[in-house]
C-alpha cells in the first residue's frame, strides 16, 4: 500500500482523522475543489451542511475513480465550510457518517483540515473538499 496513515504519541488524542500521512508511491493525483452538484450541475442539498457533505464526498470520490484511485490512497483533505461555528461539527460529522460505508472511507479519515470561510463561489455553497492521493 502506498499510503500509511498514522497518530503518533504526544498528539491530539481522539481526532475523527489521523494526524499523518507518509506515501510511497509516485503518482500523485489532485481533485479540485468539489462542491455538492451533480453531474449536470444540478444543486444538492440546498441549505443542509450534512447533505453537501455527503455529496462533495461522493463527488471527490468518482473524481478519485477517474484517476484510478480511492479514498484509500488519499494523503489530504482539506474542507471549506461557509460560516462555520463549532456548534456546525454535528451536522458536518453526520454528513461524513451517511456516506462513510457506501464510500469505503477509511476511518480515522486521513489527515484533514477544515477551514471556515465567510462564503464560498455561489451563494449555495456550503461545503468544498480538496484532496491530494498518492498512488504507485
């Protein structure tokens, strides 16, 4: 496996993702920021954070396939949110959990960060996901 992901001692115990990512592999594949559309550009979710999440999940995850990768071989993870409160983590988590098994995401998630920011592109925009995989 190209990617190990791991927690070492002296971190932040209990986090939903490991602290560290160390690939080994040469290919390393990009997905651009997805947001909860569908494949015609159709909204999903419209005013629901959990259901945007799961969306751009689902969304990163056909961009992965594309590559010939999966959640598996992801390094990083960085979510934008609009407007974000800590009170926001619940409706966020359970966007993740709704998808987590149809997905294969591995759990703890990779490393990943989620950054608040006052808005996104389009004004019904909650949630967008990058990620970085890293594979052969």
């Amino acid at each position: 496996m190209p990617v190990i992901r791991f927690s070492p001692d002296g971190l932040q115990p209990h986090t939903p993702y490991d602290h560290v990512a160390v690939s080994t592999g040469s290919r390393h594949i990009h997905v651009s920021g997805q947001i909860a559309r569908r494949g015609d550009g159709t909204p999903v979710a419209p005013d629901d954070l959990s259901g945007q999440v799961a969306q751009v999940l689902r969304n990163t995850a056909v961009a992965l396939a594309g590559a010939d990768a999966s959640f598996d071989d992801v390094v990083r993870l960085t979510f934008y949110v609009t407007g974000w409160k800590p009170e926001r983590i619940g409706p966020f988590m359970a966007g993740i959990e709704s998808v987590a098994e149809e997905l294969g995401l591995p759990r703890p998630l990779p490393p990943a960060s989620l950054i608040g920011v006052e808005h996104l592109f389009e004004p019904d925009v909650l949630v967008e996901l990058e990620a970085t995989a890293i594979t052969g």
